[in-house]
C-alpha cells in the first residue's frame, strides 16, 4: 500500500483572517507563528517515521514547511508545480464576506459549479482538480508501497481527500483543513482509496 500524508502549509499573515491566497497572489512567506507550526509537523513526521519523501507545491510558504520538514527527515524536497494553489482571480487577497459583498453572482456559481472559474481567474475546479489527480497518479507510480508527504494548499489537498472519498464537487466546501494539519489517505494496490485521518492538529497543542 502506498500512502500520502498531507500536509497543509504553516500561516501566512493572511491565513488568521482567512482570506485567500491563491497562485496568482502575493505569495507570502511564513509568519512567525507558521514556522513554529512548521517545526511541529516536522516533531511530528519524524515521530512517524518510515517517510521516504517530501513533495511540495512551488509556493513560498510551501517550500518554507516542506524544508523544515525534509531538515528533520534527512530528505530532500521536491517540487511539483502542479500542487500550487488555486487560481482566484480578483478574489485574491479578499474574505469570503468581501467577495460576497463584490461579486455575490460569480461566488454562487463558483460554489455550484466546478466549472465556474473565480471572477478573472484562468482556472476552474475541473481544472484543478485533474492537475492534482495526475500529480497522485505519479506519486502512486513513483513511490509506490511508501509513505511520503505533500506539501500544498487548502484547494489541492481537500482535492485529494474528496476523490479519496468519491465525493461529489460541492464537498470540496464541506471539509476542514488548518494550516499545518496533517490528513493522511492510504492507496492499496488497485488505487483505491482510504482516509485515515483528515484535519489532524494534535500537534500543534
């Protein structure tokens, strides 16, 4: 069996005000507080054990805790493209509520819709959705009978837990995943999937 452990990124300055922050933004760095939960998913990986690699998104933040990971594994870092962030357009850097009150149609559709890009942005949940499964389909192919961990975003990985789950698209909006969390999804041999933990932030009490 082959497993991912998913690892969502420490905060940003933006992630307390949960506004988004997509690959078209500013692409910040880690807050003082998001290294140290960095360090902690770290303490908490190496507990693990049995990890033989680290693949993150290109993202700063990204790149931030995954390198704090692999330090304490002993591993090197690679980076896939593919598991950048969502694309928000004019959404970038704005709270739900903001975009609500800006953009109250194109917030509907893209709520009902996978194929309903963010206002001005050149990527849809359709999109998104078959770029990560393609990054999973190479992980399964590369590492398979390991474990290694993924280092991306809210999109990317809620991505991965609801194709694990067979989910339909809305689900995409129905499911939690902190900075710094850790969901774990478990492939036997055929590619079916199991989720063994979703949202876990014990490690950072």
């Amino acid at each position: 069996m082959t497993t991912l452990v998913l690892l969502r990124h420490g905060e940003t300055l933006l992630t307390p005000e949960r506004r988004l922050s997509g690959s078209g933004g500013s692409n910040p760095g880690l807050s003082p507080a998001g290294r140290r939960q960095a360090r902690a998913a770290a303490d908490a990986l190496a507990r693990r054990g049995a990890i033989e690699a680290v693949v993150t998104s290109p993202m700063r933040r990204c790149q931030e805790t995954a390198q704090a990971v692999a330090a304490r594994l002993g591993l090197s870092v690679q980076v896939d493209r593919d598991l950048r962030e969502a694309d928000f357009g004019a959404w970038e850097g704005l709270t739900f509520g903001e975009i609500r009150e800006r953009y109250p149609d194109d917030l509907s559709a893209w709520f009902a819709s996978p194929e309903s890009p963010p206002s001005g942005a050149g990527e849809t949940m359709r999109e998104v959705t078959r770029r990560v499964s393609a990054v999973r389909d190479g992980l399964l192919a590369r590492y398979a009978g390991a474990t290694v961990v993924v280092v991306s975003h809210v999109v990317p990985l809620r991505t991965l837990i609801r194709l694990a789950l067979q989910a339909p698209p809305h689900s995409l909006f129905r499911m939690e995943v902190a900075a710094a969390s850790l969901s774990t999804v478990r492939y036997d041999e055929d590619g079916t999937a199991t989720v063994l933990a979703l949202n876990d932030t014990h490690h950072l009490d």
